[in-house]
C-alpha cells in the first residue's frame, strides 16, 4: 500500500497532494473530475491531455477592424502544437494549438488560448473530431464571454503540408520553413469571420515547456463560459500540473 504523510498526503515521487486525513474542507464535484487527471499525470510523469507537442513562437497580425470582436492585438507569441491522446507516428489523433499572447498594458495575465480540432458548425463546435492531417480546422470547445455576448475562435492552416498522417518532424519542417494559420471568430451561432493572422516560425527549447491555462490565463473582461465547466477545467489543469515533474 502506499503511505501517505498524516499532515499533508503526498504521492511519494509525484508532487501530487490531497487533503490531509481530518480536514474539513469538502471536495467539490469538479475536484473528484479532476482528482482522476492528476493520478494519470504523476503516473505518466507528463501531461495527460496533449502530452506530445512542439514549443515554438511567430507572431500575430490582426486583421478585423479595431474593436470588433475579440480584444486579440498584433504582437509575438508562443505557441504549442500538439497530439490530445499522444498517439505515436503517424497515426489519426486530436490535434491542438494552444497560444499565448503576452498581457496588454495594465493587464495581470497573458492570454493562453487552447484549440483542438472539433466541429465548425453551429451545433458541432462542441464535439471533439480525431483527424488524419494536420491542417484540419480547430477551435476552442468551449466559448468565451466577453462584451455581452459569445465568441468562439477557430484556427486553419494555410500553409501548404506535403505530408500525410500526424508526425510531429513533418510539423517541425514547416515551421522552418514558416508555419501559418488564419485565426477566425464567430459570435453565438454566427458564421466564423477573419481576426487575424498567424506565423510560427522559429523552433522554442524544448526543455522549456509552458502551462498553458485559458481558466486562469485572459485577456481582461475575456472568460471562458460557462463558469461551472471552467471550474472543473482549472482543477484539472491544477491536478495535471500537480503530477508533472
């Protein structure tokens, strides 16, 4: 059996604490989702979700006229290109984009934004989609409030790939090369216009990973909706981060 520490329990060689026996504090319902997640993470010693990608960084160009839609300004980024289930080679997968775009003047945060290759439609925006290439479209699953109203985003590539299946050295060449995806933005049900322009084109260190996190992580006045699916989103997070080394 494992032996857990009275004061404080702690996964031996994990990083991974639970409440201390006695503690009054009651677990939530998003902490027995998340509790799962961070278990699998401190096993596996790495992300759960999306636990094969590549760091690298470009830069943003807005397109849409200033003030209509989402707050996102021209600038550098990172990003992260990634595999959700880390299936090896070439085989069909999720995919994701995750960026961060760094915090505007006066802002706490920067703004970490997470894509995953899902439905375009008014009704499959919701619905995760296993691809075979990596130039299929992604958006954020779930969407963000901000103005009063519903926003979704959605990436595609449009950069030409002469590759099939999803390696990730077929991904790394084109970003030698010089990666681009058009970024769009639908408000509610609406149909997905241009915001802006993306280019990744310089390889990151790949010992330097970074805790993307959209729930804790926005532009001021953006957050991802609905609240109570955010919150268990965050604790996952935590939980995942918890079991990383």
């Amino acid at each position: 059996m494992l032996a857990f520490r009275r004061r404080r329990g702690v996964l031996p060689q994990s990083g991974l604490s639970f409440p201390a026996i006695g503690q009054t504090k009651p677990m939530q319902a998003s902490d027995f989702v998340a509790l799962p997640l961070g278990l699998g993470s401190a096993i596996r010693r790495r992300r759960v979700f999306h636990p094969i990608g590549l760091i690298v960084s470009g830069r943003l160009e807005r397109t849409a006229p200033p003030g209509e839609g989402l707050p996102a300004e021209s600038g550098d980024i990172e990003a992260r290109i990634s595999k959700a289930v880390g299936l090896p080679g070439r085989l069909p997968d999720l995919i994701g984009l995750a960026l961060r775009i760094p915090p505007r003047a006066f802002a706490a945060t920067p703004w970490d934004i997470l894509m995953v290759s899902a439905g375009s439609g008014a009704l499959t925006r919701f619905a995760l989609h296993p691809v075979t290439s990596w130039r299929a479209p992604m958006n954020t699953l779930m969407p963000l409030r901000y103005d009063g109203d519903y926003w979704w985003l959605r990436a595609r590539m449009t950069s030409p790939l002469d590759a099939d299946g999803l390696s990730l050295d077929d991904i790394s060449h084109a970003v030698e090369r010089g990666l681009e995806y058009d970024l769009d933005q639908a408000c509610g049900t609406g149909d997905f216009a241009p915001l802006a322009t993306i280019r990744l084109d310089k390889a990151g260190d790949a010992s330097h990973d970074i805790a993307f996190d959209p729930t804790i992580h926005s532009a001021p006045d953006v957050k991802l909706a609905p609240e109570w699916l955010t919150d268990i989103r965050r604790r996952a997070y935590e939980r995942s981060r918890q079991g990383r080394p």
